[in-house]
C-alpha cells in the first residue's frame, strides 16, 4: 500500500455581513432629513386679521389707529404715506422721498410720538406698526430701501402686505 497524499480540504469559513455601519448611516439620514424638513418650514408671524373673534367684546378686533402707519410704494422712486386707516387717516396721505431726512425723519418721529401716546395709555413698549404696500409698479430696490429704514430705525413691527383698498388704488394714481 502506498501512501497516498490526503486531499487537502479547505476549511468553509462563515460568511456574515456586518450591518452595524449601514444602521448608523440609516439613522444618521433619517434625522438629517428630518431636521431639514423642520427647517424648510416658512416661519411666518400671524398679523391677526379682524374676522377672528378675541371674545365677547365687538370692538376687540379694532386696530389702535394711532398705531399704523402704511407706505405705499408706485414707480419712479415714489411713497406715500399715511397715519391711521384710509378711510379715517390720523395724518394725511402725503408723498414723501427717501433717505435720512425723507423717510426716515418721518419713521423716527412717528415712532416716538407712538410711543409717548403709548406710555400714556400704560404700554410704553408699543411702538409703530408699519404696512408696507408695494405696488406692481415699484421696483425691488425700493421695497429692499424700506426694509433697510425699519432696520436703521429699529422699528421691528412691520408687514409687507400687496393688497390694496380701492381708496389707495385711488390716491396712487391721483399723485
């Protein structure tokens, strides 16, 4: 008998898939797409508008006139200006131009008398609202004019709202 050489079998190892880092990148995706569905939410502030009821009282929902002040914005570098609502104005639909002594002058002193009549009805931290109306007309440049006023004022309660009354549609293109 003769030795014959053994066939050498090689030995079946065990064949497993570490999943461990594949369940860490799932969960890392999961939340990364979460935190920025929450972040690419619009953040807006609700204005309030006057169909809502505050309560049993009728007149809850009436804005402080004394409060507002809209700038109506139209081509060719052209604002108007009013205190109040339209229909009643506290001060005058007038134009005004822009810069530090047009518009700002005009916020700045708005701003401290709103604040004196609202230290004298026991809110001295209410200051101006402001409602900007751009019209289809003005440019963006004037709208981004605006928004640099309420910054350098430090007015902080303002709207850009594009809604226009038949009354100011009037006096836009009476001027």
């Amino acid at each position: 008998m003769q030795n014959l050489p053994k066939k050498v079998r090689s030995r079946k190892l065990n064949s497993r898939v570490d999943l461990t880092a594949m369940v860490s990148v799932s969960f890392l995706l999961i939340i990364f797409f979460m935190v920025v569905g929450e972040l690419s939410k619009p953040k807006m502030m609700d204005f309030g508008s006057p169909e809502r009821s505050c309560g049993p009282d009728l007149g809850c929902n009436n804005p402080d006139q004394t409060r507002i002040l809209t700038i109506i914005l139209d081509d060719n570098d052209k604002m108007i200006t009013y205190l109040g609502l339209i229909d009643s104005p506290v001060q005058n639909p007038k134009e005004i131009k822009y810069g530090k002594d047009g518009i700002r002058k005009e916020l700045l002193s708005i701003d401290k008398k709103v604040h004196q009549y609202s230290a004298g009805m026991g809110q001295p931290e209410r200051g101006v609202t402001v409602i900007i109306k751009p019209s289809k007309k003005s440019n963006y440049g004037n709208l981004v004019d605006i928004l640099d006023e309420m910054n350098i004022t430090g007015i902080n309660s303002y709207a850009i709202i594009d809604d226009f009354t038949p009354k100011e549609t009037e006096l836009l293109a009476s001027k």
